[in-house]
C-alpha cells in the first residue's frame, strides 16, 4: 500500500468516525467505540472492494469548484433568508401540523419489541423531515402523531 493510498485510508476513517460522532449527538464511551467499529468496518470494506475490482474509486470530473461554488452560494442565500426573518421580528409564515401515523404492531409504545418501535419512529421522522420546509419538532407515541413544522412557501411572484 502506497503512503498517498494509506493517508487516504487514514483521512476516510477520521472523517467517517467524525461524522458518526457528529450525528450521534454524543461523545460518551459507547458511541465513540461504535464511530471506531463504524468507521473501520467502511474503511475495510472500501479497501477490500478496491483489490478484489482492481480499482480505485475516483471521483473525476465532478466540477469541485463550481459545486462547491454553488453550494457555498445556497448557503449564503438560506442564512440571509433565515436572518432576515428573524431580525423583522414577524411572526413566521410557517404552521405546526399534527400528523397520524400507524405503528405495525398496533402498540402506541412500539409493540412488544421498543427498540424495533423506536427505529421505526426515527425512520419515520427522518423521512418527513427530509423534504425542504418541514421539521419533524415531536413524536408523540402515545397519541401515534408526529408534530411536525412547515415552513410556509413564498407567494409566486406576480412578475411586476
């Protein structure tokens, strides 16, 4: 293995065992052995695909500076959005809405199996706050509701 080959394979593990870091909202002892295991487990497994392919994976021609040009303008355009909101002080356009669901096994609590009822439950508010301008705020298991915030779409421009 080449010294560029094993830094890549250093800097993928950091940054992978970071992100899951990031996204666990914690650093207690468990989650950074489970971002250690996690991180490991995707660095072995890219290197082993790499060898038994032949290849490495490469992103080429993806355009980084105009993506990341985009990106960085998307994201000057959103905080200049959000701020001025919040410095009119007006009250927001957006709603709170109450959204039904059902659980499989019939149980409010998650069914005989929580854990399973838990995961079905963060599925769930993953995959509703996904799409741009809604938020999953509450689940609420024993009501089967998910208190979910929209954020209200501008009026179309009239073109004057």
């Amino acid at each position: 293995m080449t010294a560029r080959r094993l830094g890549a394979r250093v800097a993928a593990f950091i940054l992978l065992a970071g992100s899951y870091l990031v996204l666990a909202g914690a650093t207690s002892g468990d989650e950074c052995i489970a971002a250690v295991l996690t991180a490991a487990v995707a660095v072995m497994l890219a290197e082993f695909l790499s060898r038994v392919s032949g290849r490495d994976f490469v992103l080429q021609d993806i355009g980084w500076p105009r993506l990341i040009g985009a990106t960085l303008v998307t994201l000057l355009r959103d905080v200049v959005s959000v701020g001025a909101v919040l410095a009119s002080r007006k009250p927001d356009n957006g709603s709170f809405e109450r959204r039904r669901y059902t659980d499989p096994d019939g149980d409010p609590a998650g069914g005989n199996d929580q854990q399973a009822g838990a995961g079905r439950r963060a599925i769930l508010t993953l995959a509703t706050s996904l799409p741009p301008g809604s938020f999953v705020i509450d689940v609420m298991p024993a009501q089967r509701e998910l208190l979910v915030h929209r954020l209200a779409r501008r009026p179309a421009s009239s073109g004057h």
